[in-house]
C-alpha cells in the first residue's frame, strides 16, 4: 500500500485571510505551511508550520515553495520575477504570475482588460503633470482619478485630483518612480463586488453579486445579494467576471470590484487574485466559503456550491476602537444575538485598522443590517442606542 498522501499548500503572507484560509485547510486534512512576516501575524498564531521571512527576497520564497505541493498568497505583494523563477523551477504557483500581475500592476490590468472590451472607465498612464493635465482636460475638466500603478491598498494609492495644481502637487510628492494611472471621475451611485473562483481544469462556479459599502477607502459592510439588481444584471456582472477569470487564465478566487451608475451600467475598478474582504460574508452566508474554495481551486479538486444559504447575508468590518479586549466584548454580542457570526483575527487593535468581522443572515434585510451594525459597533466601542 503506498503511503497516505497529504497536500501542503504554502501560503506567502500571515494575514487575516491566510488564518481564515488555514482554517478551511483544517476541515480538509491539508496542510497549510505559512510564510509569515512576523511570528505573531494573524495567521501565524493559529498556524503550526511557519516560516518567518522575508517574500521579496528569492531565496527565502525559494527554499520556502521547495516542499509545497503549490504556492498561493494572502497579498498580491510577491515581486513577478521570484514567482516566475518558481514556476521555472516546477513549482505551482496558483494564481501564476502570467495572471496575477493583472492584481498587481494597474497599468497592465487596465491594458489588458480595456483590450478584451470589458468596462472600464477611461484612463491613460501619466508620466508627468502636464499629461495629467492634459487627460483631465481630455475628459471635459475636473475631477479626475489618479493612482499609483503599484502598492496600493484600502484607498491608498488613489487621488482625487480637483485642479491643475493639484496634478502639480501630487507629481512633486512621487518620488519613487511607480508609474500613475489617470483615470476618469466615474460618478457611481454604489460599488459592487463580483467573486468566482476558478480551477487549473478550467471549472469556474460564481458567487452571488453583493454591494460592498466603502468608508474612507475600507470596505465596512457587505450585502449580499445586492439589493435591486435584476437577475439579468446579476448575471451579466457574474458572467462578466467569469470571462475576467477565463481570459486572464486565473487560478483560485478572483474578485472583480465594480462601480454601478445609476443608470445601472458598471466599470471594472480593480481586481483582486485571492479571497477578498467583499467575500467573508461566505463563511456563514454561502453554502461553500470563499476560502475553502480557493484551496479546493488551487488543488484542482471540484468546486463547491456558492450560494446562498438565506435571502440576506449582511457582513460589517470591525476596525480598530476603544475596545483592546475584543474577546471579551463578545459576551455582550452574543447574549443579544444567538444567530451573530464572528471572526476576530486576533490582531492587536489599532485605529482603523481591520480587525474581525460579524455576519448575520436572515429572511429581513433592514433587521439583519442592524444586527450586523450593532455588533460591530459594539466590537469598535461605538454605542448605537439600538
Ligand atoms: P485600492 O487599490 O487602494 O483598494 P481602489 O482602486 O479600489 O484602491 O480605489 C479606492 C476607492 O476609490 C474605490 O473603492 C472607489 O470608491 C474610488 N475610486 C477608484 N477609482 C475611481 C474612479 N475612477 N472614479 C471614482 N472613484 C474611484
């Protein structure tokens, strides 16, 4: 009899969504090996095969991927050219960087997917302020958008630009070369999210659309399903990411992150090449979760059922408060509600900064979103009087 088989999958990054992906590797009896920042990042403390290290130096990732059975990530941070030397080297790497570099480089994306006529809103790569100027002047005046090409997340990165001095300034203060992307001020009524995961055998399974509400560039909430898109709008949206996923060649989660205007029509804004903040809601809301997914696509086993398991799922981001001790405050939560789902990351609590979510499901969209509400704002020592 040949020996028992069990899958390693290394994940680069200790986040919370690498600690949320361990979690589901626990119920499938693989094993996650962890190349972790620090030895106290989130997922590093619920992980038992870590690596602490350093993912933008090759030998590092190299000697980290050396007995994987395939690499995917918590952040799309990895530098191309380390992940192409393991794909030289026989290693899978899930998504490989042929498609990952699309998350990565806003350029390239906004090249690749304008190329294969998906909606995205007009933009050019600006080098100096006189093209930025020149673009804005282009698109009838200001506003517009600019963002650095590489290294942005949670809303930093993205410049709303008012005037021509405003380019001025924002060219004087780039100082480290990354190249701009100018894009056109979309007017959007709301932000949508459209997840689908895929496998290496080309199966691809769509989520639910869901509406992603932004405070200061952070998601804060989801709602799933969106609330009033026809069911030919949620279709084409998910048909939309899924030709994304096909045509980019993606491996694991994708998640395509649309503004709606209010005449319905969407544009592309980014994407992101692994389980997203807009998909937690999956953990308690859907019948196979963003995370178990991705680790069943980046090992070609067949997909899991992603709908829903109730009409609403409403998820709320806790951030950083006045609450240090959050497990604490779960008493209060959970006395009050005994259908409330939490997932704290076990990060130390900083302002702002992302550190649990709660999701509640049920039949009344407006009772569930105060459900979630009220225990976030619980988690975030904000008091709501509901
Ligand atoms: P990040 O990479 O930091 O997540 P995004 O590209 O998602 O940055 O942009 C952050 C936010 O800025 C978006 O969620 C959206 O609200 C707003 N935004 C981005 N692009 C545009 C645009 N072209 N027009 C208007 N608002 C935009």
């Amino acid at each position: 009899m040949s020996e028992p088989r069990t899958f390693v999958v290394g994940i680069v990054g200790g986040g919370q969504l690498a600690r949320m992906m361990y979690a589901a590797s626990v119920r499938l009896g693989i094993t996650v090996r962890l190349l972790a920042e620090g030895p106290a990042v989130s997922a590093a403390q619920v992980c038992h095969d870590v690596v602490v290290g350093d993912y933008t130096d090759p030998a590092t990732v190299r000697e980290f991927a050396a007995d994987c059975d395939v690499i995917t990530f918590d952040h799309e941070h990895v530098p191309t050219s380390i992940l192409r030397d393991l794909e030289a080297a026989g290693i899978q790497v899930r998504p490989g960087p042929a498609a990952l570099i699309h998350a990565q480089d806003k350029a390239v994306m906004r090249e690749r997917l304008s190329g294969a006529g998906v909606p995205c809103p007009a933009w050019r790569v600006v080098a100096h302020a006189a093209d930025l100027q020149e673009f804005a002047a282009a698109q009838g005046g200001y506003p517009v958008v600019a963002k650095a090409a590489r290294g942005g997340y949670d809303g930093k990165g993205v410049w709303k630009i008012d005037s021509d001095e405003d380019a001025e300034e924002l060219f004087a203060g780039i100082t480290d070369g990354v190249p701009v992307v100018a894009e056109e001020f979309v007017d959007f009524d709301r932000e949508l999210s459209a997840l689908v995961v895929r496998s290496p055998s080309g199966q691809a399974v769509a989520y639910p659309i869901s509406e992603s509400i932004q405070t200061h560039g952070i998601c804060t909430e989801t709602i799933t399903p969106a609330p009033g898109l026809t069911a030919d709008q949620a279709v084409d949206f998910q048909r939309l990411a899924l030709g994304v996923a096909h045509d980019l060649g993606v491996v694991g989660m994708l998640a395509v992150e649309l503004m709606q205007r209010k005449d319905g029509s969407v544009v592309v804004n980014e994407l992101a090449m692994r389980p997203h903040n807009t998909g937690h809601w999956t953990l308690d809301g859907s019948h196979t979760s963003q995370f178990e997914n991705h680790l069943r696509a980046v090992l070609d086993l067949p997909l899991g059922d992603p709908t829903t398991r109730a009409p609403w799922t409403v998820m709320a981001n806790v951030l950083g408060g006045s609450v240090a001790d959050l497990p604490s405050a779960l008493l209060h939560c959970f006395a009050r509600d005994r259908r409330l789902r939490v997932e704290l990351y076990g990060k130390e609590v900083k302002p702002g900064r992302k550190v649990g979510h709660v999701n509640t499901f049920g039949d009344d969209l407006d009772e569930v979103r105060r459900r979630a509400h009220h225990a976030a704002n619980y988690l975030m020592g904000i008091e709501d009087h509901d």
